[in-house]
C-alpha cells in the first residue's frame, strides 16, 4: 500500500520426477530485498535465482550443507556486483531457503523473513529471527516490559546477504515430515502486521489459496506498509510421510561401523600373539599385543568420530523458537468483522458502489455461523466476503470497470 516498488522476491523449483526430488527436494525461497533506487529489488532478484544455481551445482554431498553453502555463495555474488556498481553499495536481502528432502524439510536463511509449519493446531517458527529485537531478547539485555514497549525498533536486522563479503547462515533441520503439514515461508511484510495465531488459523481452516489471499488481504487493509510475499506447501504425498519418519531421530546419519581394517589388523595383531606365545616367541608377542592395540585404539578413534560427526549432522539448529496454538475462537472472527466493517467505510469513502447481494448472503451466514459458535465456518465466509470486495475493489482502482454499479 506504501511502497512504489516490490522488492520481495521468490522462487518455487520443483523436483521434475522422483529420482530429482531423491537427490535434491524442493526448494521454496523467499527473499525481502533492502537498498535505495533498484538495489533492494536486484539483491532479492539475485538470491532467489542464484541460489538454485549454486544449490544444484553442490549438490554432491549432503544436500543440507549444499543449501547453506549456496546461500554463502550467493553472498559473494551479491556483494561483488554492490561493490561494481555506486548506486547498488551496501545492497542487502533477508534470505529463507526451504528444501522438502527426503530426511526432511531443511532452512537455510539469513534475515527476519520466516518459516513456519502448521501440523495439527499447532504453529510453529522454525527461523530465528535476525533482527536487534530478536538478538537483545536471545542475549537476556533487555527486559520483556521493554520489548512489549516497542522502545526497540523491531524493524532492524542484524544479518543479510550482500552489505558484507561473509556472512553466517543458519541451517534449520531436518524437520521430520507428516502428510498434512503445511509450511509457510513469507517476507515481513506479512509476519508484521498479522499474528502467529492469526496465520496459522487463516491456514489450518481455509484452503490455501483463500487463506493467502487473505493473509495478503489483511495485511493489506491494516495499512500494508511494506511489500507482502507467502508461499505456501502442504505435504501429501505418503513416501514423503514415510522417509521423514522413518529418519526420525537422526536424519542423516549413517549407522556407524568400526572401521574393517583396523579391525583386521587388530584380529592378526591377537592371532600372532597366540602363536608366538605358542611357540616361546614372548617378547615378539608383546609386540604383536602392542600393535593390535594400536590397531584398536585407531578404529575406535575413528568409529567415535564417525558418531560424533553423525549427531552433529543430523539435526542442525534450535528450531522450532516460537509455537503458538491455533484456535478459531470468536477473537479472531470479531477482528474480521471489524475489518469488513473499515472496509465497507472504505469503499464508501471512495464514493465506490458494489452491488453485492453474494456478499450480504455470506455475511448473514457467517453471522449465523459465528452465533452458533461454528468459529471455523464464520471465519470462511468471512474471508470469502473480504475477497470478493476486494477483488472488486482492486478492478475500480484500476478503471477495469465502466460502471459505477457493479453486481456479483
């Protein structure tokens, strides 16, 4: 509603059969461009296609690492074409990257842009917000009275891709997967203007379309200050169910095993001990002792090692930080009434007349609905009426149509 140009940007890139989705997954990104003229609209545009770029060209180990790595790489770029360019210095971009894997989901992402996953009613942040509100309440300095004062700027982020020639990302995950999960990813321009409990009701009883156009809607209506990106996945397939699950515990990890050679060398180091000690060869067999316990001490070290290594790799940061419960509750269909009601005030301000006898039959549902504490159903068709009015709305501002009356 403020800003002359969208600086957001986003990327969808779907895995084209399973034996892609098998070695890469899906990549859902998301980037909130920050620079004056077009430098925040070319770094987010520069994120979101660069990091499939580099995500696919790494993709030779493990793919978690593979997509922090190109966030980093993508940085690099970022920051290079800033320094060419006077009018690009300093350009930055928040940055979330969320891979559907087959041990998983996977964040990368650098920023205050987020992602979420609804499963059952329960909402939770997977991201750790990057920003002075976010880091000061992390680091214990600042009282929660403070915060709630809004004394700290909450718009100030701490980390982004560009401003400098490193930057840390942070890794999210393996989050096991569950048919019905939905994950949502979107810039602030959403997460600042609706709650957490607002989100994630709109998503768990309006289909996903309805429920992002209304997230864009309201964030819209209560003043839409900046730019507005969601996007929205549900998990429906089975295996994706059953691979997630199954690696529940340890995701990427493979079972580790003493190392075969040195547990070779240490069963010939004991078998030379016996026959030595056989045949009167004592001090010969202390040796051959010595060298199979060396042997030992060895594939142990190392057996330990691969242990280590596997429980560092299979779970990468602290997340989910935040989880609220979603319940449609007569709060939140109230909160939609009184946005109805600014709306209509809206239109009329604008001397703008809509016909609408759908609309008037939707409400009176959704007051019924909302009477008879059916809060699931209020809060549908109470969506319904603010999409029809404002699609309505959006073809009068844009002279699309040449009556002044217009009926449904």
């Amino acid at each position: 509603m403020r800003r002359r140009n969208n600086q957001d940007s986003l990327a969808i890139v779907l895995a084209e059969d399973e034996i892609a989705w098998q070695k890469s997954g899906h990549l859902l990104i998301v980037a909130d461009g920050m620079g004056a003229h077009a430098a925040g609209e070319l770094a987010s545009r520069l994120s979101v296609e660069l990091i499939p770029h580099h995500y696919g060209k790494l993709l030779k180990g493990i793919p978690s690492e593979a997509l922090q790595r190109s966030l980093v790489e993508t940085n690099s770029e970022i920051f290079r074409r800033g320094q060419a360019n006077p009018e690009f210095r300093s350009m930055g971009t928040t940055t979330c990257a969320l891979a559907i894997l087959p041990e998983g989901a996977v964040v990368a992402h650098v920023g205050d842009s987020r992602v979420y996953r609804l499963r059952g009613n329960q909402f939770e942040q997977l991201t750790f917000d990057h920003s002075l509100v976010w880091e000061m309440r992390a680091s214990g300095e600042v009282s929660e009275e403070a915060l709630r004062s809004n004394a700290i700027p909450k718009n100030v982020i701490t980390r982004s891709l560009g401003p400098n020639g490193t930057v840390a990302v942070d890794l999210e995950g393996p989050f096991p997967l569950r048919v019905g999960d939905k994950f949502l990813i979107c810039s602030d321009g959403l997460s600042g203007q609706l709650t957490d409990e607002e989100i994630g009701v709109l998503l768990q009883v309006v289909d996903i379309q309805s429920a992002v156009n209304a997230m864009v809607d309201l964030a819209n209506l209560r003043g839409g200050p900046d730019n507005i990106t969601v996007v929205v996945c549900e998990v429906r397939n089975e295996c994706l169910m059953q691979s997630g699950a199954a690696m529940d515990t340890n995701p990427t990890a493979v079972a580790p095993q003493f190392p075969v050679a040195f547990g070779i060398a240490t069963a010939i180091g004991l078998l030379c001990c016996v026959v030595l000690l056989l045949l009167g060869q004592f001090p010969v067999a202390v040796l051959a002792v010595a060298a199979a316990a060396v042997a030992f001490a060895t594939g142990w070290l190392k057996y330990q090692g691969q242990r280590v290594s596997n429980e560092i790799r299979g779970q990468y940061g602290r997340g989910p930080y935040r989880k609220a419960t979603c319940k449609p509750d007569a709060v939140f269909t109230n909160s939609l009434t009184q946005v109805i009601s600014e709306l209509r005030d809206w239109v009329s301000e604008n001397h703008w007349e809509i016909e609408s006898s759908k609309i008037d039959d939707d409400m009176k549902l959704a007051k019924a609905a909302e009477r008879s504490k059916n809060y699931d159903e209020a809060i549908r068709r109470y969506v319904k009426v603010i999409a029809m009015t404002m699609e309505k709305v959006h073809k009068l501002q844009d002279g699309q149509d040449s009556d002044s009356a217009i009926e449904y």
